[in-house]
C-alpha cells in the first residue's frame, strides 16, 4: 500500500516495484525484488543473461504479471489498471518491433492512433521525432530496406509519439555498430532534456551504463547493488596496479612482499588493491628502484565492480546463455 | 478526446495497417485475382457443355442454369475463404516479427485489438469476393441491385467468420509452412465437400441420391457446414437452393459468433 501512496498521480514517471517475484517452472527468474526509480532519472539495469532483467522489464511494460508483489508505474498498479500505466510507458523492446512492411512515417502514425494522440499533435510530434532521430529523408522508405541502426532510431522515436513519461529500452543499442549506439545516446540525452522523461534502460555496454544517473546491478533474481556508478566503483571494485620487473631477483622479492600479486602472460605483474591502499602500495613498488621498468595504475571499471558483485564478465554473454538458456 | 473515440480510432488504426499490408502482398493479390479466372473462366467454361440434362440418353438432371452459373458462387465463397485464412496468417508474421507486443502494450483493449484485425481480414476478403463478382457477366449471371446489395452483405458476413476461423487456426499453427499446409488441407477439402464443383441432385429423394453417389460423399456433404453457405449464395446470385436458404446465414453467424469467442480468450491469456 505504502507503495502506492508514494508513487501516487503527482509522480507520473515514477516506478515502484516492491516484493515482485516470478517464478517459470522451477526457475525463479524474479526473487522478492524491490526497487524505485525516481521521475526524470537515467536508471540502468545492468546483470549477465538470465539475472532476470527482462522479466522485471516485462513485468514495468504490462507484458507479463508478477507471481506475488506489486509494481507501480506512474502511480497506477500494472496488474489493476495496465491501461492507465500503458500510457505513461514508451517501450523499446529487445527484439525488433516494427512492421517491417510499412514505412517508417506509417508505423509511428499507426502508434499515434492506437494511443489516440490527435491528428494534428500526431503529425507534428512525427515530424520533430523523426528529425531527432534523422529518419526525415527516408520517412516514406519501407523498414524492411532500411538498416539495422535506422530501425532502432525509427523505434525509439516510435515510442515517444504518446506522452509518455517513462522510457523503457530493452538492450536498445545491441548488435550496433559505435556510431550509431553513440547517435542514440546523443539523442535519448536530447529528448530526457526536452521532456523531463525518465529513462530504464538495460545494456550490455558498461560503458553507456556510466552515463546514467543510477545503476541497479541485478543477478539471480535480486538487487545486488543500487548505486550511483561512482559510488558503485569504489564500494565493490578495486584498483589494479601494474609493474614490469627488470629480473627474476626482482620479481621473486615482489611476489614475496605481495602474496595477490599475480603474474600476466606478457611478463606484467598485476595487483589488485582496494583504492585507499593504491598510494602505499604504488610507494612500495617504487622503492624497489630500478628493479622495476615501469609502473602503472588502474583506476577500477564498473565492469569490474560487476565481476566482483555477480562473479561472472558482463560479456560472457555466450557461456552465460548456454549454462541458464533464458532471456 | 473520449475514451470511445480512441478506442474507435485504434480500431481504425489497426485495420487500417491489416489493409495497408495486403495491398502491399503481390502473392495474396495474385492468388486473389488467378483463382476466379481459373475455376471460371478454365474450369467453368472448360465443363459448361457436359454440364446438362442427359447421361447416356437419359434424362436425370433438369436444372435451369448452366455449370459456369451453378459453379460462379462457389468460386466467390472460394476465394472469400483462401484470403480470409490468408490474412490470419498476419496473426503468425506479427508473432515472429515482434509486432504483437507493439501492439499489446497499447492502451487499448484486447477485444479492439482482435476486432481490429478481423475486421481489416474480411475488408481484403470481401474485396477478392468482388473480384470474381467482375467475371459475372462471363459466367452469364445477372446482378441486379437487390442480389448484389444482399450479396455483398452476406460476403462480408462470410469474410468475417472466415477470417476469425483463420486467427483460430492461426493460434494453433504457429509458423508459417505448418499454416501453408493447414490451409491446404483445410480450406480445398472443405471447398470440394460442400456441393460446390459438382451438384447433389435436387430432383432427386435422399435415398435416390445415395444411389447416384457413394454414400460417404453423400454424408461428407451434408455435414460441411460450407455446403450451405455455397447453397445460399445459389440462392442469392442464380436464384436456386437445395437446403433451405436459412441454413447459410445462421452457419455463419454461429461460426462468427463461436470463433470470434475462442480467438478472443485465447487472445486475453496471450
């Protein structure tokens, strides 16, 4: 109830989720999950195939329905009033979605009309979209000649031809090349500007994550770590430190003073340090003089704040899919 | 704008788009014009001089109309029904590609989203309907107002049922070659079993017929529910039936009726 009070008709681009879990068979794909994202932030959900990350985005979209627990989006609960939340949501799914058949003009026109935005407004929010997106010179091509980055900029600009106030996007830039997941996220940043829209967006791309206002790294079904990426770096990640030994003497005494320290193929010595000890450690390193070629330091990734959480490389894409074959 | 007219103009949306895409299909439009010229322009005219009153010097049929009169409506409900259960096939594409959920996260009930659909199949149905309508002058039936307006009413009645039959079918096939093959075993068989190629003989008791044909042809035909559509549009477009010309509409109507429920509960649970 309480959930309910807080994400009330005041914060539409607000979602709650509280206490979901749902279970296919005997997998428990979402195990008594809570979270909130606050209206007009970039929220991320970050976790390795099969975390439960589409079905959590499944259930916020209205496509699915939790086992137990409830989730709010807007104020309104997806499982009592699905179409009042329907209107506060623009969705980008994972899987391609557009009729590839029509043109892109007429797929944004049809969304326009089954979300019963005017005639007028329609046209005109067409127009301004597919100029963002720079879809404007092949508005009246058929989506099936066009490729795969301009389908994905025809979607994104698809889901925001209703008000939405939430944007929801499924893995929105996967199999693109740089440009175009660059383009994308230079036109997501312009439309959260304009329009105070909040966004949920799953990725695969660490790197893009960094750009959000707060990540939420999920795996087997749970919140892991609800952070800033800041914050999410130096709590779960540590600093690596790098040297390159000029003889064997120096490498044994290194090792001898340093039992993580581990050895790298090219002859590097690598040692991981949480951040505050990195300056002691580095001053050590350098007092074995001339012993050591050259030393270097590596301020931590979120990607390896992500192994140190779920154990598993966030790329590990295909050995991941083969040990849980969902998602 | 009101609640009902966003509904209305989602509905519209999404006949629009069932519409837009089959004008788009040069293989349904294809099939759409070829199968009227070749039953009645190939096969009708090709039978019409075998088609009459005697068999080996004995008079058995007396029937007032001519093969390519008696056999032009069975060509319309044929073709109503191949691109009816065609364009159910948009239910299978739209799964495979995506589009459902586009359309499943709309703020628009399910029922609108299926009458939508149905909707748009029978508008491109009852428009290969009125092709074979265009060949009437060649089979030598008149149409007059009146048979035409009644006509083309019952065609659209048809055109629906038949379509929600396809969305049906459509929902247990899910890939595209399973519903090729479905169709073909479904909609030809129906289509031969339901007196439309060949006539049950009016003049004849049930009992004589069974000596005429064999008695499980006789019984298939009878229990093709098509068999009385065909025989109601004899009845509209040549003037003559064999069953009594009420048994048509209430087939369709109930097929309509009990297809359009499953579809749409099936429909609700995704």
């Amino acid at each position: 109830m309480s959930v309910l009070l807080r994400g009330g008709e005041g914060f539409p681009g607000t979602v709650a989720v509280a206490s979901v879990s749902k279970r296919f068979g005997h997998i428990l794909a979402l195990d008594d999950l809570s979270l909130d994202i606050h209206e007009g932030e970039a929220f991320a959900l970050l976790g390795p195939n099969g975390a439960g990350k589409s079905t959590l985005i499944s259930i916020i979209a209205t496509i699915q329905q939790p086992d137990s627990g409830s989730v709010a989006v807007g104020g309104h609960d997806v499982m009592r009033s699905p179409m009042k939340a329907r209107k506060m949501l623009g969705i980008v799914f994972q899987e391609p979605s557009l009729d590839t058949r029509l043109t892109v003009q007429e797929n944004l026109d049809f969304h326009g009309r089954i979300h019963g935005v005017p005639r007028r407004q329609r046209l005109r929010r067409i127009e301004q979209l597919l100029e963002l997106v720079e879809l404007s010179e092949v508005r009246h091509k058929i989506v099936r000649g066009l490729s795969g980055g301009m389908k994905r900029r025809a979607e994104i600009a698809r889901a925001l031809v209703h008000d939405a106030k939430i944007l929801i996007l499924d893995e929105p830039t996967v199999g693109l090349d740089a440009q175009s997941r660059e383009k994308i996220w230079s036109y997501l940043d312009r439309v959260r500007g304009e329009r105070g829209l909040t966004l949920i967006v799953t990725t695969h791309y660490i790197d893009e994550v960094d750009g959000c206002d707060r990540v939420c790294i999920v795996d087997g079904g749970k919140v892991l770590a609800l952070d800033s990426p800041d914050a999410l770096r130096s709590k779960y990640a540590q600093d690596t430190i790098r040297a390159r030994p000029e003889d064997i003497a120096t490498e044994q005494a290194i090792f001898a003073a340093f039992p993580q320290a581990r050895l790298r193929r090219n002859g590097e010595i690598a040692i991981s340090v949480a951040s505050p000890e990195a300056g002691p450690v580095m001053d050590r390193l350098r007092g074995f003089g001339r012993g050591v070629r050259y030393l270097s330091l590596e301020r931590p990734s979120l990607e390896s704040a992500f192994l140190n959480l779920t154990g598993r490389e966030l790329r590990g894409e295909q050995a991941a899919a083969l040990g849980r074959g969902r998602e | 704008m009101t609640q009902a007219s966003i509904w209305l103009g989602a509905l519209h949306a999404i006949w629009l788009r069932e519409v837009q895409r089959s004008l788009r299909d040069r293989g349904q439009l294809i099939g759409g014009v070829s199968r009227p010229l070749l039953w009645v322009l190939i096969l009708g005219i090709g039978f019409n001089p075998y088609f009459r009153a005697e068999v080996f010097g004995q008079v058995r049929f007396a029937v007032p109309f001519t093969y390519l009169q008696f056999i032009f409506p069975a060509v319309i409900v044929l073709n109503i029904m191949y691109t009816a259960v065609q364009s159910a096939v948009s239910l299978i594409w739209d799964r495979e590609f995506g589009f459902l959920r586009e359309v499943m996260v709309a703020p628009v009930p399910r029922w609108i989203v299926l009458l939508g659909k149905v909707l748009g199949g029978a508008t491109v149905a009852l428009g290969h309907g009125c092709l074979v309508l265009i060949l009437a002058q060649f089979a030598g039936v008149q149409l007059r107002y009146a048979n035409l307006a009644t006509g083309l009413a019952y065609m659209f009645l048809l055109a629906f049922a038949l379509t929600c039959v396809g969305i049906f079918l459509a929902n247990r096939i899910r890939s595209f070659e399973g519903f090729g093959i479905f169709s073909n075993t479904v909609i030809l068989p129906l289509y031969f079993t339901s007196s439309s190629v060949f006539p049950l003989d009016p003049s004849l008791t049930g009992a004589q017929t069974r000596v005429v044909y064999p008695e499980w042809l006789v019984i298939l035909v009878q229990y093709n529910p098509l068999t009385y559509v065909v025989d109601h549009f004899r009845g509209v477009f040549i003037g003559f039936n064999q069953f009594n010309p009420w048994a048509g509409p209430i087939v369709i109507v109930i097929v309509a009726a009990v297809f359009f429920a499953i579809s749409l509960i099936e429909f609700r649970q995704g």
